[in-house]
DNA sequence: GCAAATTTGTTCGTATGTATT
DNA sequence: CAATACATACGAACAAATTTG
C-alpha cells in the first residue's frame, strides 16, 4: 500500500508489457503522456521506466522514444567435448562450425598478438614462475555481423623457442592452433578445466559488445586452462579467456550418456 | 570533456575506489558532502552514486550512509563428474560434499512437495506430453545460513505410480533422490545435460537472495536433465532448475585428463 | 538544406518522508 | 527526541538527438 508511487507506476508499466498488452519493439507512452496518465511529475515517471531498463524490459533512445526490448536469439555453446572429437565449442575451428550448426554466419579479427611477462594470475594458471614470458593472442568475434565474444589466449613463450613459431605471427593459423601445436610439437591437449564467473563488464567490453548502460548487462567469463601429457600427469600448456554478454548467450554441458543432438528450436 | 557531469563524478569515485583510496566496508563522503565538494546539486551527486550502485561497487543504507561493497567470496560449484563417483556438485550429498570440502557450513530447507500438470517447458525437457501429472520438489540451501541456491527438479508422476513414492514425501530422502531411484525402481541416471543461463532475478528470486535494487545482480539458472538407460538409448526422467546469484557463485568443469586437485586459495 | 516540433537526457532547486544513530 | 543521511517527489529549464514539415 506504502509502495512509493515510482514502484507503482513501474509495476503497471511491466504488467503491460509482460501481459502482452505491449509487444516488443512497440513504442510506450511518452513521459509526457506517463506524466499525465499517472498524475506524477516528469521526474517521478523517468524513476518508473529506469528501473524498467536496469531490468533490461525497455530501451530508450534520446529524440525517439522509449520501446520494448526486443528478445535477442540465444546462441548456445557447448562447453563439454562433442562425441565425435576431443574438442568443445569454445575455440577456433570448433566454434565456428557450432556456430554454422545454429545457422550463424562467425566471423573473427585477424589475432592480435603479444608477448609479455605473465602476471600471478596467468602465471599461476600455466604452472609457470611469476614474470615468465608468455605470447598473448587476442581475437575479436563476430556472429552475423555482431559481437559475439572477446577471446584471449596466453601460451608459454618456451612453446614458440621449441619451433611453433606460428604462435608469434599476427594471422590465423590454418587448422587452428589445436592441431598446430600437435602436429608441430606433439603438444597435444588431453583435457582442459572451465572457471565460469559471472560479472559487470569492464569498459572496453561493454563498448565492444555496446551494452549502453555500463554496468546493467553482466558478462559471463570462461577461463579455460589446457592440459597436456608430460608422463608424470596432465600439465597445463595454455590458458585461454573467453568473455561473452549474458543477454544473448547460453552454455550446454553434457555428462556421460545423452542423446546425441538437440532437437532444432522451433523458428518463425 | 562533454561528459555529463554526473559520470564525471562518478568515474572520480570508482577511480578513488578501485585505487584503494576507498576500501570495502569504507563510507562514502554524503551526499551533501558530494555536493559542495563538486559544486553539484544533490539529485547530481545521487546520479553518480546510483550509477556506482548499478556496478556493485557502492551500497547505500538509509539513515546511515553509502558504503564501498565488501567482495563476496564466491562458492566454487563443479558442474562436471567427479573422478571418483558419476556424479557432480550441483545436487543433493554432493553438493554438500562439496560446500564442506571449501569449508562452508551447507544447510537445506525441507523440501516442498507439489503435483502438477507439466508445462510446455517441463514436458519438452522430459519427453512427455504437456499435461502430464509431474512431481516437483523445491528447496532452499544455504551456506553458512545465507541464502545460496534455490533448486526445484520435477519427476514424472509415473515413478512414484511405480513405488518410488519418497518423491511424494515433503521430507529429505536419506542418500539422496540419486540412489533412492536406483535403489528402488533400478532407475539409474547414465548422463545429464545442463542448460546454463544467465538472466535477471524474478522477485521471488530477488526476495530470497536479498538482492536489493531488483534487477542489478543476474541469477545463474542451471538446468540439469537426467537421463536414464532403456536400452534404446538414454531417456530423461528428471530435470532439475537451480538458481544461484551471479555475485557470489562461479563454476568449475573438467574434461578429459586434469590434474585432480585444484590448489585451495590463499586466506588471509 | 533548414527550421520546427517531439522526445529523452541533464541539471538545478526545494520540500518532505523514512530509517538509523 | 533530535540529528543525520538516504529516499521520494514535485517543478522548472535547457541540451541533445531525432523526426517531420
């Protein structure tokens, strides 16, 4: 009953567009017509309708109006290695194809490459000595067009002195560095571990990937560290960082046996 | 240097912050402070706190002040099989195994029990017809007595025709839903599959996790289908949905050969 | 191309309510 | 009870972006 009259109006305004009363993309009143409707001052209906968009229900753009949000396609990533290879969804080749499964068109910037001295973190994640030198590659990633997630991978520099000097080079490496690191050093992957956070994004991310409201649309991180076979147990070669939006993105995991696909989400 | 004034603001704050000017627990200046010392009105300087608010870095209390927010320590969920057993730390004695190995003290309400007609959602996960009588067990868990995770898993109504009838039961079946299954009816889970997702809470949601400005801090929603062996392939029997907030969970998944502890993080 | 109208964004000022100390 | 501090609400003016005529 004490509800302050900025809740109340919200609310309604939400009951509305929850009911279907007002669909996506549709325009709501204006302030104006808010501040009349609800017998409140302007600032009062600016309150109700920000708390809609820090709940991500409506957008608002400066000279235009304020709409509905849109539902944006989940695209959905396989995080658990596939039946047919050792892979998972996350990198390189093996991410694209998932995406092209899920009628996606992927695309990537040319990698960015680095080389610098790992910090504890990098550090403690590859099992190296703090201020090791590692090589950097950093990747932009694109579905459709839109940014889709931001990919960072830091190898241990000793890995380029063996001979995979392709780690070094500014361009993709055909077949994805998976196999290059096989084929060129017998570096093979045998398993690798997930660490999920979730968190607000950083201001290069929420420019990347324009989530305007810095701060309202989380980021999910997944921080893979690779394991190789040394003889004397798995140990960790590479850790890659990759950072998705948490408005268009889900994550799938499947444990011993399951039925082999999904079945195709139903499309207009 | 046409910023608005109130990010101006608040960037100075954050950067204050984030230097550790200003440490967790510390109060911010007030808001009439804010005011003279930036030559803002106060509903300025409450814009740039808000925005703070929005990032998690600030609380405010009223009648007491605004506040630096302390970090939470994040709980370590582990999605993916254990070595030693089939199964992993979302569910049941395993999650609490897994909450005393980081040494926290898990707890879990009594389970509510109801019948019901499945869902569109629930039916597709299940492999049965919408309408379908399904059992749906909910609990809330707690880890040192907060509020952790809310889970909620529905079971055909078939099982308990066939005498699992525990599942009716609103009390904790000893050793858990898991074996009680395989024990009584030889419904052994052979493979799951989660769905993760990211959103923002529901009320209910915001209510009992004590999240305050609703809509701030997103929920992890993780839903888990089990499947059985029918000889003709695996077949879901249960799906389980368990929400965790974001600000004080992350998530673990192993694949292929890693190493078998991960080193407990340094405490101060 | 330009001017006017529309709509949200920013900022100021003020008053009163509510929770805490 | 009084003082402090944030929460709610009203009113007003101008800025900035977009659409319309």
């Amino acid at each position: 009953m004490a509800s302050p009259m900025h809740q109340v109006i919200a609310q309604d305004l939400r009951e509305r567009i929850e009911s279907g009363e007002l669909l996506p993309g549709d325009q709501l009143p204006t302030e104006l017509e808010l501040r009349s409707r609800y017998g409140a001052a302007r600032n009062t209906v600016r309150d109700a309708v920000r708390s809609l968009m820090t709940l991500g229900l409506v957008v608002s753009r400066q000279g235009q109006g304020t709409f509905v949000a849109r539902r944006l396609e989940p695209f959905v990533t396989t995080l658990s290695p596939g039946p047919e290879n050792g892979l998972s969804g996350t990198e390189g080749d093996d991410a694209f194809a998932e995406a092209r499964r899920q009628h996606r068109r992927p695309s990537a910037s040319v990698p960015r490459v680095e080389t610098l001295l790992a910090t504890r973190g990098i550090a403690d994640e590859l099992g190296v000595p703090e201020g090791t030198a590692v090589i950097v590659r950093r990747q932009e990633r694109y579905l459709d067009g839109q940014p889709w997630s931001l990919q960072t991978t830091a190898y241990p520099m000793e890995l380029a002195m063996q001979g995979a000097m392709s780690l070094l080079m500014a361009q993709d490496i055909p077949g994805g560095t998976f196999a290059y690191l096989r084929d060129t050093l017998g570096v093979a992957e045998v398993g690798h571990r997930d660490l999920i956070q979730v968190r607000p994004p950083t201001d290069d991310e929420a420019r990347f990937f324009d989530l305007a409201d810095n701060g309202r649309v989380a980021v999910v991180s997944c921080m893979r560290t690779g394991y190789q076979d040394t003889g004397e147990g798995p140990a960790p070669f590479r850790v890659t960082c990759t950072v998705f939006p948490a408005d268009r993105n889900e994550f799938r995991i499947s444990s011993g046996q399951v039925p082999p696909a999904q079945p195709a989400p139903a499309e207009g």
